[in-house]
C-alpha cells in the first residue's frame, strides 16, 4: 500500500512539475508577444507626425483656400477659424500648416501654429518647432522668432546640435546675424553633446562676419583641438563686407 501511495504521489509531483514548466514556457511566450506589441506600438507612435508623410484630404484643401481668400478681411477669417478650422482633422490641420509654411505664408502659418497648440492631441515636438522658425528665417521675421522661441523654451522642447547648426545657419543665411548668435549661444549651452559637423555649418555660414566667425572658431577648436579649420583667403571677407553693406544700403 505505500509502495502504491509513493509511486502515486511520484507520478503526481511529475506531472505536476511538467505543468509548471509548461506554464512557465507559455508564459514566457506570452511576455515576449506583449513586448512585442508594446514595441511596435511604441515604435509608430514615437514617429513624430511632423515627419511623416504629408496628404490633404478635400476638406483639407477647401480650407487652405478659403483661409487664403480671407486673410485680408481679419474679422470674416476669424469667424472661418472657429466655425471650421476647430473641426478640421489633425492630419488635415497638420497638412495645411505644412503647405502654407512651404508656400512662406507667415500670417496664416502663425495663426495656425497658435491653433495647433491648443489642440487636445498637441504635444511639444521639436520638429513642429524647427519647420516654424526656419520659415521665419526665410522671411526675416524677428520678432515672431523671438516669440516661438520663448515658447518652446517654456515647453522644455530640446533641439539637437544638428538642428541647432541648420537654424543658426538659416538666420545667418538670411541676414539676421543677431539672432543667429542668440541660437548659437543656446547651442552652447545645451546639455547634448557638441558635435563638429554643426560648427562646420556655422563657420562657413559666417564668411560675411568674421568676428563672429573666429568667435566660433575659438569654440570649434577649444571643443575639438585635433581639428583644422579652413580660413578663406582675406580678401574674401573683405569681398563678403562690401557685399553686405551693399545690401544694406
């Protein structure tokens, strides 16, 4: 009878142990097809929508020619703008802040950045950030930069040094040395690593200023001293102030 009872007992604690390892096995399957999922759902949604792939839908190009129709008439554009701008789509909304900033259409692109951040699904993004202000390095707008930028600061919004190099460049290449440097300086003080290829953007963007360009080239070389920096022949700068002072006048 214990013979019986051992021999029982063994066979259940077998089977019992097989289960377990089964268990074990499957749930081991399960956690991988979790993550799985969870990284490919984290993967798409961490595609920024200011990246992906623009497309209007009918509703969408209504509105970017009405909204361009009335953009002289301040209190009928209003009257637009709550009455069918708040309902358009997120793609659609996104979508036409894209054609008009292409199209350099300030006006309507500052409207519309105001309306994006106030939309439910709106987070700061800093690719939202860098097509608005090279834009208005385009254009030459200030004082609307200034504004951005005071924006995204007070999101917390990071560029990285690449993007910092491409806007500073935008600004110089635009004439607006000023607020170029103000970019470089906070280029300066970000908490991403210095890169070199971003400094080699700015220098030769600054050929027509060379005492901002030997300020940045002291930087360039204090950060990487095993590096040349190319320096044009003088009479080059001396080309690039008469140029600039032409355009000036």
């Amino acid at each position: 009878m214990r013979q019986l009872t051992c021999s029982f007992l063994g066979k259940t604690c077998a089977t019992i142990r097989l289960l377990l390892h089964d268990t074990l096995i499957e749930n081991q399957r399960l956690s991988l097809v979790r993550f799985y999922i969870k990284g490919s759902i984290s993967s798409s949604l961490s595609l920024s929508i200011w990246r992906q792939k623009k497309e209007m839908s009918k509703e969408g190009l209504i509105a970017a020619k009405e909204l361009k129709r009335l953009q002289s008439n301040p209190v009928r554009l209003d009257c637009f703008f709550r009455s069918h701008i708040s309902r358009l789509l997120k793609s659609d909304l996104v979508s036409v802040l894209a054609e008009f900033q292409r199209q350099d259409q300030v006006f309507l692109s500052m409207k519309l950045y105001d309306v994006v951040r106030k939309e439910i699904w709106y987070r700061p993004d800093l690719f939202f950030y860098r097509d608005i202000l090279m834009m208005l390095a385009r254009n030459r707008k200030v004082d609307e930069s200034r504004q951005v930028w005071e924006d995204l600061k007070r999101e917390e919004v990071l560029f990285d040094q690449h993007t910092f190099g491409d806007l500073v460049r935008a600004y110089l290449d635009s004439g607006l040395p000023s607020e170029a440097m103000n970019i470089y300086d906070e280029m300066r003080q970000s908490p991403d690593p210095p890169l070199s290829l971003p400094f080699r953007v700015i220098l030769k963007g600054l050929l027509p200023y060379p005492e901002l360009r030997e300020k940045v080239k002291d930087d360039f070389l204090e950060l990487f001293p095993d590096m040349i920096v190319y320096d044009p022949p003088e009479d080059l700068f001396g080309d690039q102030e008469s140029r600039r002072e032409s355009e000036s006048e």
